[in-house]
C-alpha cells in the first residue's frame, strides 16, 4: 500500500512539475518567438523520412506587418468568438458534437440496411467527425502536444489552452498562431503562404486571397494541389462576405 501511496505521489510531481514547465514555456512566448512547434518537428521529420530532404519554408513576421484581411479572415473561417470566449466555445463544441452525432447515425442507418437495398460501390466510408476547436486550442495542440486522440491529450489541451489565456493577450497568440499554422506540405505560417501562392508577402494579402487561405486551414495539403477547387472558391466567397463584421484583437 504505501509502494502504491508513493506511486501515486510521485506521478502527481511529475504532472505539477509538467505543468510548471508548460507555464515557463508560455510566459517566455509573451516576449519571445516559438523558434518550432511540436507540429511542425513531427511534420518536418515525416517529410525528411519519406523523401529524404528537409522541407521547411517558414518567416516570421510580427503581427503588425500582417494584413488585417488574413485576421479576419482566419477568425471568420476558425473561430467567429475569438475575441469573446476564454479558450473554449461551448456553442460551436455543442454544435460540432449535434453534427458527429447525426453522421454517426446515418452511417449506422446505412450500415445496417440490407444488403440488397445498398447501392453497388465500395463500403460505406466512416463519417466525417467535425471539429470544434479554437483558435487558441488549435495553438496549444500545435505548440506542444502529439497527434493522438486520448482523453489524456484532449484534458492536456485543456489545461494549456486555459495557460495561453491566462499569460498570453489574444493579439499575441493570434500573432503565434498565423507565424505557425500549416498552409501546404513544409509551408508554415502566413508569410510563407503569402509567397507560395500569392507570390506577395503577407501584408499584401486582399480580402479574396486571404479568404482562399484561411479556407484551406483545415486541409491545407489537400487544397495545395487543388487551387482550382470550386469548394474553395465558393467558401472563400463566404468567408469574404463575413469579414467586415469581425472585430480584431
């Protein structure tokens, strides 16, 4: 029992110490540029794997060298209460899970229909699960966590989107985000995209092209090789439409 007592004790100051280090880590990001990001190693180390040569485009520019169309623009296509919430949306993770819900179930209706009444094709593809994070949370998972989906990683995120918050204004961690989110296989942040698909830098961007970027978030690989997608052209459209209402931080 107190073999256990004393396991126990020493996992809780292993986690207490990860945390103290996570605050370090943070409060520096206040004055001082994140030179990687847990992401972008993982990325760069599969890329280097499977082809044998380092691909890393990646500038940094301050915030105010970007062009306020790619604020707005980003915060209408990956978090429209980006200025209002702590972190977290509850609205859009209530609606992200409503959305899961109703996938999972037409995939188990149509899983479960007779053999006969099914159409001639390949096996009906698992459903879509929508997300519901912010702009914040995608950072924190960014900056420092893997890409698997535990509850264990999912709490982790949690705690340090609550951290980014707390030591961090929403100007800067807009600031990290767009210097680091991917645009493309081995294409980091705004500056880099700005020259790869623009050939501008990113204080150049117009409402479309930043409207174009910021729709390609959530599938930037996917999109780099198709520009010309009318998926892409439609949503940009949208996302142009809803910009003069966001407020910046």
């Amino acid at each position: 029992m107190k073999a256990l007592l004393r396991l126990l004790g020493l996992a809780l100051l292993a986690g207490l110490a990860l945390q103290l280090y996570f605050v370090a880590r943070i409060a520096v990001m206040a004055v001082l540029n994140p030179e990687s990001t847990a992401f972008q190693r993982s990325e760069a180390y599969l890329l280097a794997r499977n082809t044998g040569a380092l691909k890393w485009r990646q500038q940094w520019v301050p915030y105010e060298a970007m062009s306020d169309n790619l604020k707005r623009a980003v915060i209408a296509s990956e978090d429209a209460s980006f200025i209002e919430h702590d972190g977290v949306d509850v609205a859009a993770l209530e609606k992200a899970w409503e959305k899961n819900a109703k996938a999972e179930q037409r995939a188990a209706q149509s899983a479960s229909r007779p053999a006969t009444t099914k159409p001639a094709g390949p096996n009906v593809k698992p459903p879509k699960i929508v997300g519901g994070s912010t702009i914040t949370q995608q950072l924190a998972k960014n900056l420092f966590l893997s890409g698997e989906r535990t509850l264990l990683r999912k709490g982790q995120e949690l705690v340090l989107t609550m951290l980014l918050e707390a030591l961090l204004s929403k100007q800067r961690i807009l600031e990290i985000y767009l210097n680091s989110v991917e645009w493309g296989e081995g294409i980091f942040g705004a500056e880099a995209a700005a020259q790869h698909y623009y050939r501008k830098p990113a204080s150049k961007l117009c409402t479309y092209e930043a409207a174009r970027l910021a729709v390609m978030l959530p599938r930037p690989k996917y999109f780099e090789t198709r520009t010309n997608s009318g998926y892409l052209a439609s949503h940009a459209s949208t996302i142009a439409a809803r910009m003069g209402g966001v407020e910046l931080p």
